[in-house]
C-alpha cells in the first residue's frame, strides 16, 4: 500500500476544497484497494471575494507553499481558481512557476498545480472548446474568469453568475440547487458544462446528476483539480460518479 500526502493552499475562508478533494480521492480506495491519501492544507487570508481581497490574498501562497513544502507532499495545489484568473491571462503558469521555485528553496522540490491551470487543462484533454459556466462570482468577476479562460482558446458560449460575494455563504450554497441552475444554462453550442467555476463553490453531490440529465460532460474546478493531482501522481485518473474527465477515460 502507498500512501500519498495531497498538500492544498487555500484562502481562509475556504471549507470546499477540504471536503470534496477528500471525498474524491478517497472514494477511490475500493477501486485502487492500493492506494491511501492523506491531506494537508495552508490557508491565505481570505473573506470577501473582491479583487482586491484576492490580489493580497495571492501574494501569502508563497508562504503557504514553503510551510508545506515542511509537510514533504507529494504534490501542491493552489486552491483558488478566481485569485488565479483576476491576475491577468496566463497567471496559472507564473503562479506555479514561483511557488515551484518556494518549495526548492526549501530542499522540497514537490509539482505544483493550480485549480485555474487544472481547469483549461481539463477542458483540453477531453478535446473541447466550447463551455458553458456557472459561477458564485459577482458579474464583474465571472467577466474575468470568461476573459480568461477565452485566452486559453476555450470560447464560453454562455454564463451564470449568482453573485454570491461573501465567499463563507459560497461555501454553504445547496450544490443541488446547481440542478436547477444548469437548466437555465444554454448548452446549445457548447461541448460541455463547467458546473462550478469557483472551487468555493459546492457541486460535487450534483456532478454526475447534471451530466446524466443534460447528456453533456460536466466538470468542475475541484474534479478538474482531483484529475491534474492523479495524472500528476501518475494515477489513473478515475473516481465515482465525478463526471466525464474523471471517468477513466483520460
């Protein structure tokens, strides 16, 4: 049996990532009997999902990175999609590039991943190009999320914003309610559903759900983010009743 140590750098105020990264990984154990997960977390100051709360925000996962970087992980994760994505087109690979460069610093050379990198990665392996999104955000936001995941030649054909800027409240949205949302959503034109664009935001209890009742792949910042860890650890990327990326089929 191998056990592997999942390190996450999370805002503050964050209580998602921690329950559905675990949840996913380790409902894999009767699948891969082999393989067990154990779980490490920083966090970055976090309450309101504003610009500037975000940008300052950015700046201490340096600091998260090197404090894990102690807990030797197997792999980092930068846990906040719409930090990543307000800092301008690209960020995703200067964000993993300087954290990379924390953990060596530290004798702790570790991959380091991001959940905005994880999610235009995912929606690519699986051949896309077209997505329709829902968000928490406040519009403005959900603007630079669509902007940039545009720059990474994924066209968003349509959008829903909640406007939900207390990120405490995101964390305690019904994610069935996301049901009813993705019915508003026009998939017309689009290859697949980004059911949860904020990884604040719960949706994995309506994942499967939704893909089942729409017939288009749904995926997620945290089952893109779970899929990026797998293929990173070398794994096969495969877990329950997560959607199309993590069927097994990538």
């Amino acid at each position: 049996m191998k056990t592997y140590r999942i390190g996450q750098i999370v805002p503050s105020s964050n209580t998602t990532m921690e329950t559905e990264i675990p949840a996913m990984l380790t409902s894999r154990y009767e699948l891969f009997p082999e393989e067990r997960f154990t779980f490490h977390s920083a966090r970055m100051r976090m309450m309101h999902v504003t610009p500037e709360e975000l940008k300052k925000m950015d700046v201490d996962s340096d600091r998260c990175a090197l404090e894990l970087s102690d807990a030797r992980c197997d792999v980092l994760a930068y846990a906040c999609l719409v930090a990543i994505m307000c800092q301008g087109v690209g960020y995703h690979r200067t964000s993993e590039s300087r954290l990379k460069k924390a953990v060596e610093s530290n004798g702790a050379p570790t991959p380091i991943i991001s959940s905005a990198g994880a999610l235009v990665e995912g929606v690519k392996t699986m051949g896309f190009k077209r997505v329709a999104i829902i968000t928490p955000y406040m519009k403005p936001l959900t603007q630079q999320v669509v902007d940039y995941i545009q720059s990474e030649d994924i066209e968003v054909t349509d959008s829903i914003s909640l406007e939900v800027s207390d990120n405490l409240a995101v964390g305690r949205l019904d994610p069935l309610n996301l049901i009813g949302h993705a019915d508003r959503l026009d998939i017309g034109n689009a290859d697949a559903v980004v059911l949860s664009a904020c990884v604040q935001m719960p949706s994995l209890p309506a994942i499967q759900a939704v893909e089942d009742r729409l017939g288009k792949p749904v995926l997620s910042a945290a089952t893109s983010t779970v899929y990026r860890i797998l293929k990173t650890l070398g794994l096969k990327a495969q877990v329950p009743n997560a959607g199309y990326l993590l069927s097994g089929r990538y």
